[in-house]
C-alpha cells in the first residue's frame, strides 16, 4: 500500500516513512491511494475476533513494511484490558432499543485519543529501534491530546516529549494528569498565553528547519495517518457488536453519530465506510463551534477568527478549523489534488473560505458518502446528561452529550445508531455538577491525583525560550 498527498504531489510513500511524518511535503494531507475493501464473507470470519487481533486485520491491509508477526505484536501489546479496562477493549452499551453508546474513553487518560495513541506510542518505539534513530515530539495541547501523547510515550525508547499548554488553563485534573508524570522523557512547559500561543511556538519552532534537523523535531498531531487508521477498528469493533446474534446481520446497516473538532475520529468512520463496512449514516456533531455542521448544511467551509472561536463546556471541541478536513474533501470531489490545493491553499489563505454550495460534488457528501450533521448548546449538554442519567442511570461527558444530542434528532427505525463516548464525565467535572448536582465517580487510579508532585516547567510565551529548553534536554 502506497501513500499520496490530497494536494497531488507525485511522490508515493510507505506507512512507516509517514508514520513519523507530519504533512506531505506540498502541505497535504497523507491519503492511500486506494481503499482496500472488506466482503461480506470477511466480516463474518473478523466477528470472533479479540479486538488486538480485528486490529492487526485492519491494519495489516494498509501496513506492508512492518512484517506480520511484529505488526501482530504490537497490536497484542497495545490493546489489553490492563491499558483500556475492559476486556472488550471498546464495549457497547446498550440505551435503549436501536440506540447505543460506544465506550472508548476507558483507556489511561480517559478520552478516545488513547485508542490511536497508545497504538502509535508503541509503533515509534518499534520503528525508531529499527531505525537507531530518535525523535524528540514537540506539541501544543488545551487537554486531551497532550496527556494521552505522554502516557502513549512516556519510557519509550527513543522519544521524548517536550508538550506546551497554556499556563493555569487547564482543567485541574487535566493538569494532574499531565503535570504528575515522573518519568525522564516527558516534559511539561507551561507558556504563559493561551493555546494559541502554543500552536505558534510549536509552529515557529517547526518552521527553523536547521533546528527541526538538529534535534530531531516530530509531532503527534491529529494529522497523522497511523492514528486515523487506528480509530477505523473501533468503527468495525462497534458494528460487529450492534449487529452480532442477528438473523440478517450481514445485510443490516449501523449508523454512527461522532462528537467532532478536528475531523479526526469521523474521518476515521468514513474510512471505513469506503472499506465498505455497512455504515448508512455518518453524523457529526459540533457543539457551538459550528465550522463543521455549516459545511454540511450550506456547502460553505468558513474558518473562524480565534476571537470568534467560543469556549465551551466541551472544550475538546472548541476548534476554529477542521485539520483533517482536507481528507474527506478529496474524497468528494473525486480526488483532484489540484483542486484540494487551491481551496486549502489559495482560497482558505486568501479568504478564509470555499464554497461547494453550486458543486454537484456537494450533495454527494449526503447522498454518497452517508454525511449529515446537527449542532448542540451549552444548554443541550446540560438538558442530555441529565435526562441520560434519569432514564438509564448512565453519566456521560459534555463531548458525548454533545453527540447523543444530535443522534436522537437522527433516528431511523431498523438502523441501529452508536453514539461514540469519546472521553469520561470525570475529566470534565464542572458540567457534571451543573447537570446533576454532584461530582460523578472517579476511577480508583486518579483518587487524589491533584495532591502528587508535579513536574513542570512554566516559560514566557517566546519561541526561543522554548528551543532553548529543548537544547537542554535533549543530551539526557
Ligand atoms: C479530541 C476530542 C474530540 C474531537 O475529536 P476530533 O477527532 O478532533 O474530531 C471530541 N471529544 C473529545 C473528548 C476529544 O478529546
């Protein structure tokens, strides 16, 4: 399986040359070049399968320059019940009649991003080792990211993590998730700004390809291939199981509603959709942060200004531009990489927008490829956690309220809908109280973790601060 850029550059690439690469070198986005496809007869073999081993089937059909017993390994080592509490790995949860959720937040930071993270914590390790090469990850987070890159890489050989977050701007327990790791490699800096101050430093620093070189400069971001692959499994995962002890179960449909920010996670889904997996609708769900939900309604991609870019009780979703976007709109309009380029390029540059309203390409979004979209409020979360609660004695995150919300405006009878849970109501306590009028439970492991030691390092909001701290650390 080779790999092109959605702005048609002419190289082709092997996954492990990307795996520890950003964007493709004219600044698109890595795409295969084709979509292996899973029959029927396929499906039905993959329904007994441990979730390591569905894992390693999946990506066994887009990986071929790591050999099959290794790639095996490293799916088995990944997904244990010891890492993502469950023997299930991703267990799905039954509402009611036809409407599920499913459960991908119980991995060591408590949001979905450990699903492909801890997958590619252990894939750099394996392919840096093979290499003799290092890689020193320099990122920007307001939460959820940057805690599950540490606990993916922290003691992996070869890699260091050097993450910037905005200074006291973290929830408190995001901050003890992250500031409390003791281990040698990973390295917390404070910037005193906001977020986008972060990305900034992290981009000026990124754009010095002298420095970059030097020391050996990487990323995690929600841009890179091996972590959008790794979500495609839990998307078959969850259809299996909705669909599992059914008569027609090879001929029924599941529809997936998918709380978004970036495009990530339901980029995934559609991934798996033209592997031809029998998804019928794909839902995104914004919460007021609607770039997304107005694309799917008008046609228009407009980026919001960070000034009109709110924020929000699902902060995880608080984005002002999609990044993986790029990918689903090379996809729609027949993968012309010319194309891709001048709207992602010229146009998004010079104008902060496109508009496919008047494309014949923009009703296939819908039609083709199963896309509809809704948006939900502060006041919809709050209305959904605790009529969730009330009816099934189950508490959920913002980000997953968010999606329910959405879903239930988007019930078909005979198609079963799977809400993604994409992160634990503990990470985000203060809505939760709002909802219900208490605390909700926290897992055993992060009783008291506010009070542990912490471990970080606060700088001014300076590119070259942040390069000279890298310098210092990067002999050890
Ligand atoms: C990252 C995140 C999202 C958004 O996912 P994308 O892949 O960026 O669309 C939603 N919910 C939670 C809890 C997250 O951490």
């Amino acid at each position: 399986m080779l790999y092109l850029s959605t702005r048609g550059h002419r190289d082709r690439k092997h996954f492990c040359e990307i795996l520890l690469e950003g964007l493709a070198p004219d600044g698109g986005l890595y795409l295969p070049e084709r979509y292996p496809q899973v029959d029927q007869a396929t499906l039905a073999k993959w329904r007994e399968l441990p979730y390591a081993d569905l894992a390693f089937e999946i990506l066994s059909l887009y990986i071929d320059d790591i050999p099959a017993g290794d790639l095996r390994a490293i799916c088995r080592k990944t997904y244990t019940p010891e890492v993502f509490g469950t023997k299930e790995i991703a267990p799905l949860k039954r509402l009611e009649e036809g409407l599920y959720l499913e459960g991908l937040s119980n991995g060591p930071t408590l949001a979905f991003k450990d699903m492909a993270m801890q997958l590619l914590g252990n894939l750099f390790e394996y392919e840096l080792a093979r290499r003799g090469a290092e890689l020193n990850i320099l990122g920007a987070t307001s939460g959820d990211t940057g805690s599950a890159a540490e606990y993916a890489m922290r003691g992996k050989k070869g890699v260091r993590v050097f993450m910037t977050s905005p200074n006291g701007r973290m929830s408190p327990f995001q901050q003890a998730q992250m500031f409390s790791l003791q281990d040698a490699n990973i390295h917390n800096i404070a910037i005193e700004g906001v977020f986008d101050d972060c990305q900034d430093i992290v981009k000026a620093v990124s754009n010095d390809l002298d420095f970059k070189r030097q020391y050996r400069i990487g990323t995690v971001n929600s841009i890179n291939w091996a972590r959008l692959v790794a979500q495609v499994v839990y998307y078959f995962a969850g259809y299996l199981e909705a669909t599992s002890g059914r008569v027609q179960a090879t001929q029924e449909k599941v529809s997936f509603t998918v709380p978004s920010g970036n495009f990530g996670n339901i980029c995934a889904g559609h991934v798996a959709r033209m592997m031809g997996l029998p998804i019928d609708r794909l839902v995104l769900a914004t919460n007021e942060n609607d770039v997304l939900d107005e694309f799917f309604r008008t046609g228009v991609y407009r980026v919001r200004a960070a000034a009109d870019t709110h924020e929000t009780s699902s902060p995880s979703m608080d984005i002002s531009k999609a990044s993986n976007f790029e990918r689903f709109v090379f996809d729609l309009l027949g993968r012309d990489g010319a194309r891709v380029k001048s709207l992602f390029g010229e146009q998004l540059s010079n104008k902060g927008q496109f508009d496919l309203s008047a494309d014949p390409a923009f009703k296939q979004a819908a039609e083709r490829y199963g896309f509809i979209s809704g948006k939900s409020t502060h006041a919809d979360r709050i209305a959904t956690i605790r009529d969730t609660h009330e009816r099934f004695k189950t508490v959920i995150d913002t980000h997953t309220a968010d999606g329910l919300k959405v879903a239930r405006r988007h019930l078909q009878p005979g198609v079963p809908m799977i809400v993604l849970e994409t992160a634990l109501p503990i990470k985000f306590a203060a809505a939760i109280v709002e909802a219900l009028g208490r605390e909700p439970d926290r897992p055993a492991k992060f009783e008291g973790i506010e009070q542990l030691p912490k471990r970080v390092t606060v700088l001014p909001a300076d590119a070259q601060a942040v390069k000279g701290f890298i310098a210092r650390h990067c002999g050890s």
